[in-house]
C-alpha cells in the first residue's frame, strides 16, 4: 500500500469515454510481457496491456475495471490507460454478456464443424 498522502492519478479513457478518473493508491495491470504493479513516484514507463481487469487500490480496498487490451503511461504520478473498451463492474450489462458469450460459443460451434470436413 502507498504511503499516507502519498496517491496516483488513475485515467482509463476509450474512444468514447473517459471511463475512469480517480486518485488511488496502487494499480496492477497485466502487460504483454507480465504483471506490473504501479506505486507513487513509479519511474516513467509505457507499456502494452493484455485483455486483464485492471485493479486498484483506494481507501484500503482493491477495485476492478475492465480492459480489453491498449496501452498504459505512467509519468509525474499519473497512470494513464487507452483502451478501445473498458466498463466498470457496476457498468456491466449482464444479459448483454451472456447473448454475446452465447453468440460466440455458436460461432465456435460453426467454425469447427465446417473446419472438420
């Protein structure tokens, strides 16, 4: 955990929306090549990001938002996160994730059955 007053500037932002805007303690982020864990005063860093929640630390208590891939910088404390899609949990539509989770189990039925013959 970060040292009393000392916090990040988190920014997760899509084409279409600045999902994300908050002071926090730490973030943990899965890049291309691993795991990487974010604390105040961090080093400048870029990196590529895998489809990974995104995790972070604030008040004492670890949150997630979604990342489907893009890029993190962190630079003067601030962590910036461009994905092409990101929702928070309580963001999520729960029928629209199960119609799409439907679709694609479909898709992979199709794909196999006409890759077989």
């Amino acid at each position: 955990m970060a040292e009393a007053g000392k916090t990040l500037h988190l920014e997760v932002i899509t084409p279409d929306a600045a999902v994300l805007h908050e002071d926090v303690d730490f973030v943990l982020v899965r890049a291309l090549d691993g795991d990487l864990g974010i604390m105040p005063n961090h080093a400048p860093l870029i990196a590529s990001l895998s489809i990974w929640p995104l995790c972070y630390d604030k008040g004492g208590k670890r949150q997630y938002i979604t990342v489907a891939s893009g890029f993190l910088e962190v630079h003067d404390n601030t962590v910036t996160v461009i994905t092409p899609a990101s929702e928070k949990p309580e963001d999520i539509d729960v029928a629209r994730a199960e119609a799409a989770l439907q679709r694609a189990l479909r898709r992979l039925d199709v794909a196999e059955k006409y890759g077989k013959q």
